[in-house]
C-alpha cells in the first residue's frame, strides 16, 4: 500500500499555470508575476488566511490564467518556488489543523 498524499488543490493549480504558460508566446507579464508574489507573501504571512487557502490561492491562480499573454523567462523557475510556497502552507495547514484536533479530544488519560 502507498502512503503517498494526494497533491493539493493548490499545488495541481500551480501545475495548470505551468502548462498553460509554457504554451503561451513569450511577451512581458511583470505586473501580473508580482500581483501574484503579493498575493502569496500576504498568505504566508497571514495566519487568519491559512485555513482558506487553497480558496484564495485557486481563485487567484485561476484568475491570473486568464489575465496571461506571455511569460517572462524567469517565470517557471517563480513557479516552482510557489510550489513550495503551497506544499509549506498545506503543511502548516495539516498541523494547525491536527493540533486542534488534538486540543478537542480528551486524552486516554482522562478516562
């Protein structure tokens, strides 16, 4: 049996943005990049939008596709660093929601 975790929504719209980019002629699309660099320091950085980010995320990621006309060269190598960017805050997502998971349930002990 695998152990393997199915990838995140926000890590397979990340992934669409890859492909959908990569197909795409190369023009300048600075502003949008850095809409969405905005976009994920806010979310890194704010622990009131951690429960709702694969929403956020989506619908920024979703809205940025249709905005794109072109790449600029560094544009996939952002991409990957956004990969980490989500599988980190999936990863404190899980833990923060399984340690308040934990803080519900009486423990063995109390019984």
């Amino acid at each position: 049996m695998s152990t393997a975790l199915a990838p995140s929504p926000d890590l397979l719209a990340v992934d669409l943005l890859r492909m959908q980019m990569e197909s795409m002629p190369a023009e300048d699309l600075q502003e949008h990049i850095d809409a969405l660099r905005a976009v994920l320091v806010a979310l890194v950085e704010s622990r009131h939008l951690r429960p709702h980010i694969s929403l956020t995320a989506a619908a920024n990621l979703d809205r940025l596709i249709r905005k794109l006309q072109a790449k600029l060269p560094y544009a996939l190598d952002l991409l990957c660093s956004l990969r980490v960017t989500a599988a980190w805050l999936d990863a404190a997502r899980q833990a923060e929601s399984e340690k308040a998971g934990s803080e519900c349930r009486p423990s063995r002990l109390d019984a």
